[in-house]
C-alpha cells in the first residue's frame, strides 16, 4: 500500500520533480534570465540617451543640404526668439490697465511740470528785464549776470521739485 502511494505521488509530481521536465524548465529559466539580462542592459543604454542632450551628437546629413540647415537653423534661432518676445508680451496683457493708469498719472505730473517751467521761464525773462532796467549793464561784468542767471535757474526749480 505505501509504494502505490509512493507511485501516485510520484505520478502527480512527474511533470515537477522529474530530471527531464527539470532539465527544461531550467533552460526555459535561463532564456527568460538572459532575455531579462539584455532588456536591463538596453533599459541602462536608453536612460543614458535620454539622460544626454541631442544636441551634442551630430547627426550625418549630406553635404548638399548643409546650407540648408545652416539656414534652418538660423531660422529655428529667429523663430524662438520672436516667441519669447510674444510669450513677454502674453505675459504682460495683465498688467496693461496698471500701466496705463501709471503712465496717465506721469503724463498728467509732466503736464504739470511743463506749465511751472513755462511760468518759470516767463519770470526769469521778466526778471532779467528788471534786472537791466534796475543796474546798469556797464557797471556789473558779464560774469556777474550769468552767475546770478545761473543761481536762480537752479535755486528756483529745485525748490519747485523738492514741493512736488
């Protein structure tokens, strides 16, 4: 009885534990290692071609074409260029409103300049007058004039700019 058992154990477990169904499935082994082996090897190679730029290796293009990707090239430089200025310029739509808020606000401050200057330049002019009609150009130099000139175009819009 315990060698029929022996027998129907070792018939259930023939294709398993038998040498030549072993022998197989250890060449099958193998073959599944190695292939796995060469997916891991080009799995190392394609993750260091990824990992390096393209652009450094050179591509073979025939002689004949080289000035056209000379050109290209230029034009791709060209391109990315003009779409960076577009993206800035996408990128600033949203500050429009606030810059021309800004800008009407420096308008109106350099309106408002203007008019002091004009009415600067009106007294000045009107004090030279009173200045010539007051002493005498013989008895005061030149020098004397244009330094006293020269002091009140500085003194009078300095003290305009430092009220603004």
């Amino acid at each position: 009885k315990l060698k029929t058992e022996i027998l129907q154990l070792e018939k259930e477990t023939a294709d398993i534990a038998h040498p030549f169904y072993l022998g197989k499935k250890c060449e099958i082994l193998q073959d599944m290692n190695r292939h796995l082996e060469a997916v891991l090897k080009e799995k190392r190679a394609l993750r260091k071609r990824l990992i390096k730029p393209r652009c450094q290796e050179s591509l073979p293009i025939e002689v004949t074409f080289h000035k056209y990707v000379v050109e290209l090239l230029a034009e791709a430089v060209t391109f990315i260029e003009k779409l960076e200025s577009h993206l800035q310029t996408l990128r600033s739509i949203p500050e429009i409103p606030n810059v021309i808020k800004n800008m009407d606000t420096a308008l109106t401050k350099t309106e408002v300049l203007v008019m002091e200057l004009e009415d600067l330049a009106e007294q000045i002019l009107t004090w030279r007058e009173v200045q010539k009609e007051v002493i005498p150009l013989e008895s005061v130099s030149s020098t004397q004039i244009c330094f006293d000139i020269s002091y009140a175009l500085v003194t009078v819009p300095l003290l305009i700019f430092i009220s603004v």
